[in-house]
C-alpha cells in the first residue's frame, strides 16, 4: 500500500509501504523510490506480492539503476531478488549485506555514489553500523535527504541487535549523520522527519541515557541479570516482542560497558541463552 494521507515533502520521492505492521516496525517497512526517470528503489521490504506489484505501479515504464539495501535484516531485504527480477535492476548494498543475503550485487564501499537522473542527482552510501554491523544510510544529493533504514525511526527508539549491532559504533554512526547535517530523515519505519538535526540528537541522547540508566540498575541498584536489568530500565512491557528487543539492547549495552571494563558482573537467570 502506499503510504495513505503522507505528501511527500521531495519531488521525485515516493513511498511504498509493506503490509507489515508491528510494535518493531511501526506502520510497517517503507520502500522509497528516489528519481524522476531513472530511479533507485531503497529497501524493497519483505516478498510480499501485493507489496512488489505496488512497487511496480509506482515504478511504471521508468528505468530502475538499482535496488539498494540499507541492511539484511528480512524486512528490509527479503524482496529484493523479487523485485530485482521483475524491475531488471541490479542490487546494491554494502559487501556484508550481500554476503548475509549470499546473491550477487554491487558491492558498495562508504562513499560510493549511485547515480538517479543525471548530473549531480545521487544517493552516496554511508556504512553506519550500530542497529546492525552491515548497516548502510544513503545520503540524496543535492536534496541532502537521508535514508536511515533502522538506524533512525519515524517515532520511538531503534534497538541495538546484540550481538550483531554495537552501542560503541551506534553512537558513532549517529555523530557521524550529526555532522553532515541532512534535511530531512527518511526512516525505514515511520514518517519522514523534518527536523533533523534535532532527531539525530535526540537519538544520541536517549542511546546514552539508556546507557546510563543500565549502569546504575547494576552498580547502583544491584541488577544481576538481564531480566532484572529489564524490569528495573523498562518497567513492566506488554509486548514480549519489545520485551526480546529490549534485552537485545540490553546486552549491546553491557558489552559496550565491559570494553570499558567497569561492570564485568552480570550473570544469567537459569535457562536464560549465552553470556550477555
């Protein structure tokens, strides 16, 4: 479906969004076309046929130079052959992704550019891992509209996939898109945001307030499990898909502080997988 009642604050943007909602993807996954002509597609979304079919309509007898992906993570990606195939447009994303995915593509390293329309119309690939190691933001020029996949979410909070994602390297992704200064955020999840720069700092914020409160629920409250972390930082949560996210996150957190080599006491309840 398209996304209903949004105007698109960019010509020559358009959003498709997958029949996927949830409390971790919101409205569900969004698949933008970027391009008067000769388009990109930025994150296909989940194998759906309703999905691709409506990807095609939008798309209509315009050239498609590439399907790029922001991560490998299913709702981002899943379709990709799907579409790839339909549109006969190569896929791109950065070399980790493809691995992930294991097909063939266009591997981008950061700062590689994919040209839409012509003359300076781009989308530069930004490697911004922290949500996931693999993760990639694009950067539309001239526009200087940012496409955030999971890194930046139209409302809310993005988790942290331990082991996979990194606080250490989340907080500097988020420095990083801070100091490029974007318009607009166009998220993988969610509306698009106006103010940027205030999200991106927003973003930070919570990541290291989150951090802090984490800290304290072991060294200060005396927290020594995940789950007793959890209840003491989150309070008591309805959803047991946030719950698992939550606990993901938790455990980015507590790696990141062990590298710093000042809570190392954590243990698991019984049953409960793995070291955190």
């Amino acid at each position: 479906m398209t996304a209903e009642g949004m105007s698109m604050p960019i010509a020559g943007l358009k959003a498709v969004v997958a029949n996927n909602p949830g409390p971790l993807t919101l409205d569900g996954t969004r698949t933008y076309l970027v391009g008067e002509s000769r388009l990109a597609i930025v994150d296909p979304g989940p194998p759906q046929p309703n999905h691709i079919a409506e990807i095609e309509r939008a798309v209509g007898d315009r050239t498609v130079e590439a399907v790029c992906l922001t991560h490998a993570h299913a709702d981002h990606a899943e379709g990709a052959l799907h579409v790839a195939l339909r549109l006969g447009a190569p896929i791109t994303g950065g070399s980790e992704t493809l691995d992930r995915l294991d097909i063939d593509g266009r591997r981008l390293v950061d700062g590689d550019s994919i040209e839409i329309d012509s003359g300076e119309t781009r989308l530069e690939a930004l490697h911004t891992p922290g949500h996931s190691g693999d993760h990639v933001s694009y950067l539309w020029h001239p526009a200087r509209a940012l496409f955030t996949g999971d890194l930046v979410l139209g409302e809310g909070s993005s988790m942290i996939a331990h082991p996979d994602g990194s606080v250490g390297d989340y907080l500097a992704s988020l420095d990083r898109l801070i100091s490029l200064r974007p318009a607009l955020l166009l998220p993988g999840h969610g509306e698009p945001i106006r103010d940027a720069g205030a999200k991106l700092e927003e973003y930070r914020d919570h990541r290291l307030d989150r951090h802090r409160q984490i800290v304290e629920a072991v060294t200060v409250h005396g927290a020594r499990t995940v789950p007793e972390i959890r209840s003491r930082v989150y309070g008591e949560l309805s959803d047991d898909r946030i719950g698992k996210a939550a606990e993901l996150s938790i455990r980015a957190h507590l790696e990141y502080v062990r590298s710093s080599g000042y809570v190392d006491s954590v243990s698991e309840e019984p049953g409960e997988p793995g070291d955190p």
